[in-house]
C-alpha cells in the first residue's frame, strides 16, 4: 500500500472544508462552555445519508467518557452525525460516561436520527464536569443552522489554544466522478492550560466498503496524524474520525486493487498531511514547523521511528527554536529512537526555503559555515534530513520548535 | 533484594566524597579544553590497590568512542584509575576512538600502571575533534597532585552546566570494620549548549566479590540514576561506575545472605539516591525539585514506570513549574506510560514542606483549595502520590520542572 503516485493524480485543492463532499453539512456556535465568549466551543457535522465510519483512539490507558460512547457508537461502521464540544475534556470528570450519552441522545433528537449513529468527542480541561444542560439547550439551534457554509464554524468550534483553524478539502476524478474528501483538526490547547489534545473529522462522498475503509484510515492516520508531537504528551481525548457517505456514486471500491483504491488514498493523505502539519506548525508556543524526513532506510516503520524520535526531542526543538544547528543533538535522538541502525553509516543535513546545508557525514562531523547554517535555519519551516544509506524507504515527522511561550502557556493557573 | 532495613543501620554521612574510602585519590585541574578557564576541565581518580570494578553505560545506539574504550578495558572486572575530561564529549568525532585510548595510555603510563586498568568518559559537545595534545601535556602535572582531599576538584572538573558540584559519602560499620562509600556525579550540561549527559563515579573500600558488585550495582542505578530525567534526551555519553578496592578489610562480601550485603546495598542506595536527587534539582534551568511516587502497585517495575513518565511530562513540568495543581496532566502522563492500571482507583496528591492535599480520588476530580494547592506547590521540592490501591510496591522517581532558562541555555548558539 504505497503512495508513490501521488503527482500523476491531479487532485486539486479546494474550498469548503469538511462540507466540500456532497450531503455533508456543519455549523458551530457559542453555548457557554468557555468563559471567552469570542470563541466558538460546540460543533455538530452532519451527513444526509448514513455514512461509512471509521475512527482511531488515544492510546492513552486513561480514555475520555465520549471516546468510549463513540466506540460503542461506531462498532457497527456507521454514523449520521458528530457532536464536539470544547471547552471540557469530560475525562475523569463525574457523571462523565452519563453526559457523553446525553450528548448524543440530545443530538440524535434534533437531528431525528438514532442515537448509536452520534459520535462524541470532547476537548478541554480534565476533571471538571460537564455542563451538559448547556449544551442540551443548544443543540436544537445547532442542527437548526446546520449548512453546507459551516465547515469554519465547526473548524472553529474545535479550536482550544489553537491560533488558527484548520481546515482543508480537495476534489479528484474517479470513473468520470468527481469525489471531494474535506477535513478539520484542532492542536494543542486549552481554556484551562491542558494537554495537547488532537481531534480531527474527515468527510468524503466517495463511494467505498467499509472494510477497505478502516483499512486505509488507518494507514493514513499512521503516518500523518501519529507523524507529529508537540510535546510528547499523548491525550486522553484523542480521535480522528472519518465519514464517507458514498455520494459521489463512484463505482464502488472494494479491494486493494480497484483502480480508485490508490487515487483516493492518495487524496485521503494529502488531506490529513496537510492538517497534521497544520497541527504542528501551530504547537503550543511555537514558532516554526520543523519536519524530518529519514530515507534510505530498510523500512518505513523505521524511518518513522527515527523521524518521530528527532522531532520530539526536547533539546532539538530547543536548538532549532534558537536557529542552532546543533545536529549532535539530532544523531543522538536518533540513536535513543529503539531501533537498530549503523550511525557511522548517516549523513544529516538542514533544508529550508533558504536552502540546504550538509553537517555530518558518516556520522562525524564536517566543518561547514555557521552563518549559511543560521541562515537557513532562521525560517518559518525548517527540514531536518538523515540519510541512513541502507535501503530505500523513507518517512517524515513534524513538530514544532519549543519555547518561552510553551512553558508560559503551560505554567500558569488553570483557573 | 529488598531495601527496606535502611533505618536499622546506621549509615553516616561523611565529608570526603569520593576520597573518604581508604586507599582513593583524585584531582581536578583545567587543562585548556573549556573556554572559560574558571572552571577545571579534567579530573583523576586513583585507587593504591587494584578494585573490583562495574560500570553501566548509555543504552543510545550513537555511543562515544571512551564507552567502547572503557568497555573494553573493564572487561576483565578490575580497574585502578578514571580519566575524564569535560567540554568535549568525544562522540562523533574526527579520531574519537584513538584519542580515547591515548587519553588511557597517558594516565597509565603517569601513574605507572596497566592502559587496561584505567576508566575513561568524556563529556561536551557532540562532533568537535577532541584536543588530545593538551590532555596529554597536563595528565603528568594531573597525577602528581592527586590526594585524599581531591574530591571536590574532581567533581568540579567533571560538571559542564551544574550550577554546583554533586559529592557525598557514608560510612557504616561491617564485622566491625568501619567501610565507607564515596560517589561523585555531573548533570545536564554543556560548554557549548548539549545534551545531559550524566557521569558518576562511586569508590568504596568495601571488600565484595566483582559478581555480586555487578549484580549490586545494576540494582541500584536502575532504581536511582535511571530514575532521573531532566528533558527526556539519553545522552550518547553517559555512565556510571564503581570501583571498590577492599581496604576496608571486612570479610569479603560473596553472597546475597551474607550479613554484610544488606548494609552495603543500604549504604550505595543512600549514596546513589543522594546523588540522583542532586542531578535532578540541578537539571538545566530548573527552579525545584519534583518527586514522583507511586505506591500500592502490584509490581515495583510497574511503579517506577509510572513514576518515571509523570516526571517526564513536559506538560506535568511545566504545570509544575507555574504551581499549578493541574492532577489531569499527571494522571494523562502515567495513562500513557505504557503500562496497565485501572485508573478509576487511583488516588492522587501533593505534598510538600508546606502540607499534603489530594486532588484527585477513584480517578474523579475533587473539589481542593487552589490556595492550599499553590502554597505546597511552591516550594523547592514538591512530591507527587500516586496510589494505585492494587498491591505493596512502591517506586519513586525524581525530575525538575521546565522552565524559559532550559529553553534559552538551549537555543543559544554552541559557540
């Protein structure tokens, strides 16, 4: 399952978000979970026809409420709706399993649909409970306004200490169809300083089998959204979901080897690529988007490791953070990544718009120009290349610089 | 192999460090290898009579080349001497392994002993040839000022950003034989910014048999210095060792039940515990100490576990950092540790010189005095409980709080 055709797909990017595909509505609003009354913190997305549905979790040992009502909501592999809230993880707050169902009871009665095809998702702060008559109230004027406009208020809504909104859509053409795939994340963030929680809602009217769905979703999800860290901190409300309601009326695909297999992976990945840098670049604190990306390597999972391990090394973000290339620090995350590889056989580099500079070969120093070095690592983005000559896979992670502003952030009172 | 009469032997602290056993010298002087000539950059420690010695090292793949040389020369157990320099790591450098014999060779041959029986580490920048000349030219001088009274420049010598040296001692008695411990260590540092590395080295006159030393020494640097992080970076330098060389003239300690190996075990977890404390209020930038433990567990690996990624959170850090009484992020940090628990028992508190409060009970919020909270919470030292409710074992691991210095001492340029 490799996607290496990427380029002679001509998928396009384009407008709408989320309710770029066809059938597929949004809205956000304000309820009152959040003090900032500037900021959105309820989002309803909707499908008018029943969805394929799949959906990855927290690892994390201590799960949120509404993931577990959304695992037993989904086991059946479909979905109408998804009810999210910000403001409140509802994780290890009391009642919290009674109000995630109440969530999506109250969003299934609105919306006329059955509760078992609502998925939950919460973010916020841990512990505290969840004003659910709040949202209770709410939700009818939420489906109320529901539109193929809302994908920025939904994107909005999502958004804790996020200083943007991510979204993003593209279109291809599949058989003579054209199928959309559209999609919205949030980063890390907080109303109260919090952890790093990432939610992200994928949409799509391609028409495809539910098994080859969570098939792909999960590969997809292996290597964007599972591609980045912020701070090595793994949530307790994490999720990304994806619906596809098959309104594109694209023949069916339903194996490995249907032709529209690889062109809608392929769109599938630029999208959460896209929205997982987008997460990245927009780190808690951050000021730029560091990327790495390991090649020659024997196997991809490998090269994932050793991405992974470098951008979240705290004492690499720290040296990017101040445009110093001190790529000892990078040899030696990779070496504590715990995989195998022969560090006398690795060249690293730096390259950013500014251009590129080699600083180690065969895993010892070379003498280059500091000042080409700072120059080039003074950038908004900054990539991060370790060449292990060993075979022919590669992959990339992103992360993001660490900063004042990080610990600023993160030090102070919740309340 | 239990430490749990630590309260029925009188173990005394002494002055001395690592020259308080009989039979040990060291010296520290500054060579010429740091910019800064206030601060010593090479240091000597000797024992009259050869000791039975073991040292662990740093599990990163990317070791530096003194590791592979000590390895070497440790294998046959024995050792009369450590070289050790700081402001250069000798990892990834031009010539890296021939300098770390040479640097062997030049002690040995000052202090007119075997290449095989001498310990080198480095510690400093990553990748920058080593200046063995200088090393060379001072070794002579080094050696002629070894004494009993050398400890402190030794532990001088080896810091590179500890802002104060780390040295302790004990003695107790043995069969009626007065037997003494000794041990120095560094911390995160650099001369140029770096990673954090650690090096220790423990003396004893202990007379112990070398299998029951290794044995005795995995033991406790798995439950002190592997208990440690400051930023969660394994350095490509690290190591810990001991060297015990009998003078003591205790009956030789040869097995588990001989009385002698509770009180010695005692005694090293004293030292070593005292030690790793000191590595992690002194982690680069820190303003306290944060300990970590976790108690009521059904195993002790799976406690320190625990307690070793709560510490390691850069969220839980930073929280800690601002005083904030932010218990989700703890509970978060340990749901990600990887290992299994149920965190609807689990109770949670802080305490400190200023009083204890639970904030947390069967994995619910309660409801606490934020005031009371950030009077424990700023303190020096801050404890974290964690109470599994599922056993009797306990483990305790100790980190510092992130702070803007650790970003700034590591985004500055390394020159």
């Amino acid at each position: 399952m490799k996607v290496n055709k990427l380029e002679k797909f001509n998928i396009k990017k384009i407008d709408g978000g989320i309710c770029a595909p066809v059938g597929f509505l949004a809205a956000g609003i304000y309820c009152g979970l959040r003090k900032n009354k500037e900021k959105k913190d309820l989002a309803l997305i909707y499908s008018e026809t029943v969805c394929n549905a799949a959906a990855l979790y927290t690892s994390n040992k201590v799960k949120a409420d509404p993931i577990y009502v959304t695992m037993d909501h989904i086991k059946d592999g479909n979905a109408k709706a998804v009810i999210v809230n910000s403001g409140n993880a509802n994780a290890c707050a009391p009642k919290g399993k009674e109000n995630a169902i109440r969530m999506a009871e109250s969003a299934a009665k609105a919306l006329g649909i059955e509760k078992k095809d609502v998925i939950v998702a919460s973010t916020g702060v841990i512990g505290v409970p969840l004003d659910i008559e709040v949202i209770e109230s709410n939700i009818p004027m939420l489906s109320n306004i529901l539109s193929r406009k809302g994908s920025s208020d939904a994107a909005e809504a999502i958004m804790t200490t996020d200083t943007y909104k991510k979204e993003t859509a593209v279109s291809f053409e599949l058989h003579g169809k054209e199928v959309k795939i559209g999609g919205i994340s949030k980063g890390s963030g907080m109303i109260h300083p919090n952890m790093g929680t990432t939610l992200s809602f994928i949409t799509s009217d391609v028409n495809i089998d539910g098994a080859i769905l969570d098939k792909i979703w999960r590969y997809c999800v292996d290597r964007t959204f599972n591609r980045i860290s912020i701070d090595g901190d793994t949530s307790t409300n994490d999720m990304a979901c994806i619906m596809v309601n098959g309104l594109a009326n694209n023949p069916m695909i339903s194996d490995e080897s249907d032709e529209g297999y690889e062109v809608f992976l392929a769109a599938l990945m630029k999208v959460c690529t896209h929205l997982a840098r987008e997460l990245a670049r927009d780190g808690e604190g951050s000021t730029r988007l560091i990327s790495c990306t390991v090649y020659n390597a024997s196997d991809e999972d490998k090269a994932g490791i050793i991405a992974k391990s470098v951008i979240s090394s705290s004492l690499t973000k720290a040296a990017l953070h101040g445009g110093d290339a001190n790529w000892g620090r990078i040899l030696c995350s990779a070496g504590y990544s715990g995989v195998d590889f022969d560090y006398r056989k690795v060249d690293i580099a730096f390259r950013s718009a500014k251009g590129e500079i080699m600083v180690c070969k065969n895993g010892r120093g070379l003498l280059f120009d500091e000042n080409q070095a700072s120059l080039i690592l003074s950038t908004e983005e900054t990539c991060v290349l370790i060449n292990l000559k060993e075979g022919n896979e590669s992959a990339t992670a992103w992360g993001c610089d660490l900063t004042c502003e990080y610990v600023n952030i993160n030090g102070s009172y919740r309340s």
